[in-house]
C-alpha cells in the first residue's frame, strides 16, 4: 500500500515498512506499531507491504518474490528507508541494500534509534551507546563500505582485514570504557537503595509496556510534572518522587514513586542490558504497579511482553498490582478488583481524567498497612 499524499522531502526519511505473517502474527496490529516507532524515529511513512510465508529466507527473510515487490513499491513511493519489523541478520540486511538500492533497517535498529534520540541524562545517552555498539558489533562486516575490500580479488586486496580489526578493537574498547561507568553507575543507585531502605522508605515502581500511561499517572499521583507525551518511549531516565498516601503506615514512613522506561515486544536484548541498571529500580522496588492500557485491542500481548521482561531482570518476584488505565477509552468504571482473600489485587484508572487514582492510593495504603502489621508480627 502506498501513501501517494506523502510530501517529497529528505529521502533517507520516507520509509516503507514491511510486516510478514509467519502464522504467529497479529499483522494489522504490529503493523500500527511498527508505524508508531517509525514515527517516532521521525520518519515518513509512504507505504507498507505485508505478506504470508512459512519461515523466513536465509538470504533476504523475505524472498525473492517479495524482495522484488518492495523494490517496486520503494521506487514508486521514492522512499530511501525500508524498516522491517522483524530480526535481520548482518547478512540479510547487507543482501536486502543490495537489492532494493536502499537503507534497511529492522525492528531492533529502529528502536535503538529512538532510544538515542529520546536520552538526555550522561547515563541514558551511555546506554543507548552501549546497546548501539553491542547490535554493531554482530554486524560489522557489513557496517561500512570501505570493509568491501576485504572480499579480495584483484585491486581489491588490501587493508580490509586490517581496518576490520581495528574497528573491532576501537568498538571492544569503548564497550569497556562504557561498561565500568555503568557499573559505578549501579553500585550507586545500590547505596541509594539501602539508604531508602535504612529510612524505612517503601519503593514502588511503575512498570508496563510505552504509552501505557506511566509518566502521566506518575504526574497524577505526585503532583510533578515530568515529561508525558503520546508516543512511544517518551520517558527513558528514571524519575523518583515521593506520593502522599493517605492511612499508609502513618508517620512510620514514606512512599516513593518511581516512572520507569516503558517496555515493548521482542524489546532488544542488548537494550535490557544496558538498562539494567536503570530498571534494577523496578526489581528493587517494594511494590510494581503495572500499568496497562485497557484500550489496547493486544492487551494480554502487551501483559505477556512486560512480565517477559520483568523475569528478565529478576522483577518477577516482586509484589504487583496491575492498573487497567485509560479506562474513559473503554467505558468501564474507575474502581478496583480484589481476590478471595480481599487483596486488592488490579484497580482501573484514567491518569488523564484523574478516575480511580484514589482508588489507587488507597490500595497502596492497605498494601503497606498490611506489609507493617505483618513486620511487626514477624
């Protein structure tokens, strides 16, 4: 499908976007968040394809048949970008230039963009570096043109390999330099959490998938006013502040709130380990409010891709109350949901109205008052 209203402008931002069923996808659905993330990365979008196939081809992941039409499309919407949403190897991304005349970039390379774009403290910006770097690593024979010589052949022997190497080793050594940065960078965010813990400070942290609502929730229940957009990965540094809940072990302690990074599906590998240090806010945390957002028509994917994370950085364990947002999309009341045992255990909100954030506050302050009776029986 092409976007012939698009304006002509900078080629290298008029993207075409490819979404391919392998039997396992909710094609129109990741196809509207794949155009999510590429206008976030700030492209243009001019067109789509999609298309059915039993396994991805070695050489193209598309084959052939469908490498040919993607070329056709590109040309006729003059796109310069080609974004699949999907994994591609170097080779397969190097095959895929080669045949469309273009940039092409996958899922994992169009998130790192927007998450180079999005930071702005020294510690997110080395992050991204890092997580950029480790994705370039594994494809680096393909990362510059002048790599080409080491393919041999008359004329072309030479410093190839040589310049390979070193990009290796610069590449190596900046990994290195980075790493030890973000390690002083954990060991103080662990100082700080003993600290909180020493002054009896309750830790909750928002969690949930981007654009679920976090920073605007967080807004709402602390009264601050940190950066809220509809977009995806619009928060990307930590914000602590502290939330006034009302009957919560009154004057024993205080109750911190955290806004986190917003996860996403097939979120990149390297990504969750350059953040670590970041997110080991939620593992840490006394509590989890999973926000989701009840208008999502993938909820439950949504869900899944966010526990799938938290189990990766050792959050699972924690305790957890899931908060439906955005319910004036879905027509449900504000209100809270409790199990058997009348722990409330889910609560739905409107961080945009404001619906259900006292509702919200109150479920934290039975959650604590019970966590301090049962301390003090222990």
């Amino acid at each position: 499908m092409l976007d012939r209203s698009a304006p002509s402008q900078d080629g290298s931002r008029r993207a075409l976007l490819v979404e391919l069923d392998f039997g396992d996808r909710r094609v129109d659905e990741r196809m509207t968040e794949l155009a999510e993330l590429a206008t976030s990365a700030g492209a243009t979008i001019v067109g789509t394809v999609t298309g059915r196939r039993s396994r991805p081809d070695a050489a193209t992941f598309a084959g052939s048949g469908k490498v040919e039409e993607i070329g056709r499309l590109r040309a006729q919407a003059d796109a310069g970008l080609v974004i699949f949403d999907h994994p591609l190897t170097g080779a397969q991304q190097r095959n895929l230039e080669n045949a469309l005349e273009c940039r092409v970039i996958d899922r994992t390379s169009l998130i790192l963009d927007i998450f180079a774009q999005r930071a702005r403290s020294s510690e997110g910006k080395l992050q991204v570096e890092l997580a950029q770097l480790k994705h370039l690593a594994t494809r680096l024979v393909g990362g510059w043109t002048h790599l080409e010589r080491q393919k041999g052949g008359i004329g072309l022997r030479g410093p190839g390999e040589t310049q390979l190497e070193t990009d290796r080793r610069l590449i190596t050594q900046r990994v290195k330099t980075i790493s030890e940065r973000l390690r002083g960078v954990a060991k103080a965010r662990a100082t700080q959490g003993r600290t909180r813990r020493r002054a009896d400070v309750r830790t909750v942290a928002l969690v949930g998938y981007t654009n679920a609502g976090k920073s605007t929730l967080f807004n709402r229940l602390t009264g601050s006013n940190s950066y809220a957009a509809n977009q995806l990965f619009a928060t990307l540094d930590t914000t602590i502040r502290r939330v006034h809940v009302p009957g919560a072990e009154p004057g024993k302690c205080a109750i911190v709130l955290s806004d986190t990074v917003g996860f996403i599906r097939e979120l990149p590998h390297d990504l969750v380990a350059a953040f670590r240090a970041t997110l080991s806010e939620a593992a840490d945390a006394d509590l989890l409010l999973h926000v989701i957002d009840a208008s999502a028509p993938d909820r439950d994917e949504q869900i899944a891709a966010v526990e799938s994370v938290l189990d990766q950085i050792g959050a699972d364990g924690v305790p957890q109350i899931r908060v439906f947002n955005k319910s004036d999309l879905t027509g449900l009341p504000a209100g809270v949901e409790r199990d058997p045992c009348g722990t409330i255990t889910a609560v739905r909100t409107s961080a945009l109205t404001g619906a259900g954030c006292a509702e919200l506050k109150q479920a934290l302050a039975e959650r604590f008052t019970a966590a301090a009776r049962s301390g003090a029986e222990a």
